[in-house]
C-alpha cells in the first residue's frame, strides 16, 4: 500500500512542480490524485462480482481505497501549515 501511495503522489507532485506549479500546489495536487474514494469501490465490487478480481485481491484494493480516503484530509491539512 505504501508504494502504490508513493508512487502515485510523488509522480503526480513532480509533474505539477515540473508545469510550474508552487511546492504547496504540487504537494496538494499529489494528495488529491491519492483519493480514490466511493467510485474506486464501485468498480472493485463489479470486478469482484464478474470474477475478474479474487477475494485476496478485492481486499487488498479496497483497503487501499479506504486508506488513501482517510488520509487525505489529514495530509492536506499538513500541507495547508506549510
């Protein structure tokens, strides 16, 4: 899960701070694209209920869903002291 998080953010980041966005913008803008959310879910339940997706997968994929959610609001408000 950590390194789908960091993957995710520190590209996402890098490329906002490469188009000549602020450090603040970039760091906001790499925890936003780690939020996945409610439609994420929706797509592993139809994947899951098609078969494509096996239980040990769908949970490992929804606990990473979940996770980045939530942390979401308390890395932005870091980023916002900054």
């Amino acid at each position: 899960i950590a390194v789908a998080i960091a993957g995710k953010f520190i590209g996402s980041a890098a490329a906002a701070k490469f188009v000549g966005q602020s450090w603040k913008d970039s760091l906001t803008l790499g925890t936003l694209m780690n939020t996945r959310g409610l439609m994420e879910i929706v797509v592993l339940n139809i994947g899951y209920d098609l078969g494509v997706l096996n239980a040990e997968i769908f949970v490992m994929l929804i606990l990473m869903a979940l996770t980045t959610t939530f942390m979401t609001g308390l890395s932005l408000s870091g980023i916002e002291k900054i």
